[in-house]
C-alpha cells in the first residue's frame, strides 16, 4: 500500500534583512587627526582589562588619541540602558563627544 | 553587545565588536542579518577562556589576537610591527535571495520523508512533525478573524516576520488542535515585544519559556491545572509548550548545534504549559493569576517568561502560613542564589514564579494573608551574604560590577548579620507570580526562577473572537 503524499509548506517567515547606509565608514581613518575611541561596556569578562591594553596600544600607534570611558555610558544591556533609549541615543551622545570610533565588549 | 556595534554602524559610527573565539559565529550572524556584514569582531582565541586563562595569557591573547583587529577598525593602521589581521569581511556570509514565499509548498513525500526534510533544513526540534498541508493550516485559520498575512513583528536573531500564517503551521507542526490558534497568537504577540528580548533567548544559561495560562480557556481547552501539571500528557499542555520552542527556532531562528544562533550551555527542554484552573482558584481561595496581573475574572490570558533555573519540590507543613513560608524559602534561596546577581547586574527585572498546590494556598486563604503579604514575606527573608552575590556574579563572568554600588543605587537595603552582610535575592516583591496548581491532595510547591531581563514576563490577552 502506498504511504500518503503530503504537499507541505514553509513553517518560516519572510526574511528582513536591514540594509546600512553602504558607508565607507574607515576611509581616511588613518589620516585623521582628532581621533577620539569610547569604550563601550556589558561589566563582563574583563572587559576594563582589555580597554587597558587596547588603550596602551592605541596611544603607541597613534598618539593624540584621546579616549572616553564605559562609566560614561554604564551598562549597555542594563534594563536602564536598554529599556529607556540607551541604544537609540548612542550616536548622538557619541557624537556630542567627538567620538570617531568604539569599542563594544564583550561577547562570551 | 552586537546589537550596540550594530547599531552605531548603522548610524555612521565605526565600531568594533570584542567577542570570545566561541561567540563569533554567532556575532556574525547577527551582524549579518542586521545588514552589518562588515563589522568589525576582535576574538580573543581559544584553547581557553577568558575566565579560566592565567592573568599572562589573557593579556598575550589581548595583546596579539584583539588589538590588531580594533586599531585597523578604529585607527585605520597595523599595530607596529602587528602583522596584518584577517578582515573580518573575508568571513561574510551570503545573503539569502531565494527562499521560499511563505504559502508555497517546499516538499511533496510521505510523512516520514517530510520529517526527514525538515530536519535536514532545521525546520524541526527532533521530534516527529505533523506535516504543515494547506488544507490543515486552513483549519487553525478558521479560529482566527486576523490576516493570515498580518505581520506580528520581526523576530531576531534571524529578522524573520512573526505572521498569523506561520502560528499556525508552526501550530499545526507541533500537535496542537487548531482550535488553540487564539493561545497560540497570544503567545507570538508576547515573544514579538521588544521587552521579551528574543534575540537573547540563545545566550548562554539556556532558559526556556515558560507559557502560564489563566481563565475560562484552561477548562475549555481541557488543560491539565491539576495533578502532575508539568508532566507531558496532556495535549494542549503539551504541543503548546512545544509550540513556543519550535517556533522559536523556526522565526526567531534561534538554532543549536551545527547552527550558531543557540549558544546554550547545557541547556533544558521545553516547558509544558503551566495552566491555572478555575478548580484550583476556586479550592484555594486564591486571586487567579489573570487577577493578580491586573485583568478580568472573564480574561484569559497568557503570561510569558524566561526559565532559568527550577527548584526541587518543596514539602510545608502546618496550619500557619509561616510554617509553609519558611519551608518556601529555604528551598527556593537555595535555588536562586545563583541567578540573585541577574537583578543586580541588569539593574532589576526579576520573574520569581511559585506554583503552590491548592492545599498550600489555601492556608494563606484560610488565615487572611493577602497576595502582597506573602510577596512581603518571600522578599524579606530571601537574603544571602553579599560577598556570596558577589562571587556567583563573577564566576557567570561579570567582571566590573560592585553589588554594594547597584544595591545603593537600586535604593535596596542591606542587612548585617553574625558579622555578614545580607542582600536581598528578590528586588522587587510585587515581581512574584504565585499560581494555585498541581495535585490537590498534596502539600507541595516549586519555584520557576527567571533569567532577568532576557525573557521578561509579558502578559497578552487571549482573544477568542473568530465568528
């Protein structure tokens, strides 16, 4: 006896996929003068260490650069980061500081 | 943290992710299905953790692995004498263009090899499937007056559209009867709120859902509120609480090995539905749990949380609500010690839910103790030592926080004991869930306990409105 056939559909959903503004946005990095990085911080695994050697190792390659601490931001997965704008604000607030790049640690 | 990295990206901002060796995968999937193919992961390689490697190791691994990676991304040069790292670019995955519209058929074979296809695709959580046909979604449609085509939200990691369509094949997948269709959509409506932080849903502690369901629809659908309430057994307790895991993995993405979106650690299995019984509220004398949460006595609701971790069954006796408090208590701070730091650490958002058999509550009932008075009670005395908190929070591997400081800041008072000084477990009493189920004829409780913010207690009504 043959088994029944069955015509199944697709149990996912349509995928979006968000587009970024397509920016070059490390052209000319190098030639930059006024270069400011803010760290940005989940308080876990020894994220202050690695901004230590980060920090040492920037100012060795670049000095000048001036940097901007995880405290000014506190936890960026707090409910009080999260939940009341924290992420939609960033930019501007990175900005108002002349931040020229971050860095977002850590994941593990 | 992607997330964070992501989005400054987007807005203009170079950025640069630091991630262990082991989440990278991960953080490029996000990346990538945030349309941030480019960002930049700094990883700090194995073998080794960056909790269990010695204080020289992790400062060599930092200094050779991670910084070449961020001062290319933020400087635009190689360290001095650095060699050059690989772009992270180089590991950009394709983008999909070819997938299949939601309502097309994707396979024709017999039951077995459906099952078969969908493992293959990750389209299943490893159990057998009913075979999603047009005809049987149909079916769960017809409990419904919404669009099939209505989109709920878009559900990361993977930005999939949460529709009505795909509750109901999902549904339809994991056994449920159509019929269930408004619970199930209530459910979606919850996974799909920003609150409930899906997309945090594959962290580490490998927390589950748990569905709690309150109101005339417990008695109409034949759920279990009763005797072995959690057990598999029962249809809609089961399939649904199977539904909110398979649907999980099929929207939001979220898969385990071989894929990259579940990174659990161990892990747990899906959660049947907690139902509450109109028995159960009626035996006790208890305010329902739709009560409770601010709803109706003619609402049925769903409540939706994260599980992390359960408490052993907890025997009280006596005919004194502090006889059973006590007994509580000791058993569920054991449980909760581990996970207290959460509240700390992301500054409140606690789910502790206690499950009480009707014979329980019914002596808080019986001696005039209102729901606040027994949160009162559970909050004040589940405290333990402060360097304790301290120390489970540095293991799970928060590494820059002062329990004192949140505890000051969150204006929560610390006590001081023998010499020790005691933090609360609970922040927040009115947090506490009390729900009246399980066997009648038994003086037993558990406790359900949360994983902070990742799964946040989100509330829906359940609307039984199809004509």
């Amino acid at each position: 006896m043959n088994s029944p056939r069955y015509e199944v559909v697709w149990p996912l959903g349509r995928r979006h996929v968000h587009s970024s503004a397509n920016l070059d946005l490390r052209r000319d990095l190098e030639n930059r003068e006024d270069k400011t990085i803010a760290f940005l911080w989940d308080y876990a695994f020894f994220g202050d260490r690695m901004f230590d050697i980060i920090r040492s190792a920037m100012q060795d390659q670049a000095p000048g650069t001036r940097f901007v601490d995880p405290d000014e931001f506190g936890n960026v997965q707090a409910v009080e980061f999260v939940e009341h704008g924290g992420i939609e604000d960033l930019p501007n607030r990175l900005r108002s500081k002349g931040v020229t790049g971050v860095v977002v640690a850590v994941g593990a | 943290m992607l997330r964070v990295a992501v989005a400054l990206e987007s807005a203009g901002i170079p950025a640069v992710a630091i991630c262990a060796e082991a989440f990278a995968p991960l953080g490029r999937a996000i990346a990538v299905s945030s349309g941030a193919a480019d960002l930049p992961i700094a990883e700090y390689p194995g073998p080794g953790l960056i909790l269990t490697d010695t204080p020289q190791t992790f400062e060599r691994k930092v200094r050779d692995a991670v910084v070449p990676t961020v001062v290319e991304a933020l400087l635009g040069a190689h360290p001095t004498g650095a060699e050059p790292p690989k772009s992270a670019a180089a590991s950009r995955e394709p983008m999909d263009g070819d997938e299949p519209s939601p309502r097309s058929v994707v396979y024709s074979g017999s039951i077995e090899e459906v099952n078969d296809y969908f493992e293959q695709q990750g389209w299943s959580d490893g159990l057998p499937v009913l075979p999603p046909v047009q005809r049987s979604v149909d079916l769960f449609l017809s409990y419904t007056d919404r669009d099939p085509g209505e989109v709920i939200g878009v559900l990361p990691p993977e930005n999939r559209e949460a529709t009505v369509w795909n509750c109901a094949v999902n549904g339809l997948m994991a056994g449920c009867e159509p019929r269930y269709m408004p619970v199930l959509l209530a459910i979606v409506e919850a996974l799909c709120d920003p609150l409930f932080r899906i997309y945090e849903a594959g962290s580490t502690p490998g927390w589950e859902p748990l569905v709690t369901v309150s109101g005339p629809v417990v008695d109409e659908f034949e759920f279990n509120g009763g005797t072995g309430v959690m057990r598999v057994g029962r249809r809609p307790n089961a399939t649904i609480g199977r539904f909110v895991r398979l649907y999980m993995r099929n929207v939001a993405g979220l898969r385990q090995s071989p894929f990259v979106t579940d990174q659990a650690g161990i892990g747990q299995s899906f959660n049947v539905v907690l139902a509450e019984s109109q028995t159960s509220v009626q035996e006790s004398g208890w305010p329902s749990v739709r009560l409770s949460l601010g709803y109706g006595p003619a609402d049925s609701i769903v409540s939706v949380q994260s599980v992390r971790s359960i408490t052993p069954p907890i025997y009280s006796s006596g005919s004194e609500p502090i006889d059973h408090l006590a007994s509580i208590l000791s058993v569920l701070k054991g449980t909760l010690q581990s996970s207290a730091h959460l509240a700390y650490k992301y500054g409140g958002r606690q789910y502790p839910l206690l499950v009480m058999s009707p014979a329980v509550t019914r002596i808080f009932a019986d001696s005039g103790w209102s729901r606040e008075q027994v949160q009162g009670y559970v909050a004040d005395n589940a405290l333990m030592p402060l360097d304790d908190l301290e120390q489970y929070l540095h293991v799970a591997g928060t590494t820059g926080v002062s329990i004192e400081q949140r505890a000051r800041s969150m204006g929560l008072t610390l006590k001081s004991e023998n010499g020790r000084v005691l933090a609360p477990m609970i922040v927040d009493q009115s947090s506490i869930l009390i729900v009246a189920a399980g066997n009648p004829g038994r003086n037993q409780s558990k406790g359900y306990l949360d994983n902070g913010p990742q799964g946040s207690r989100i509330v829906r009504r359940i609307h039984m409105n199809a004509t």
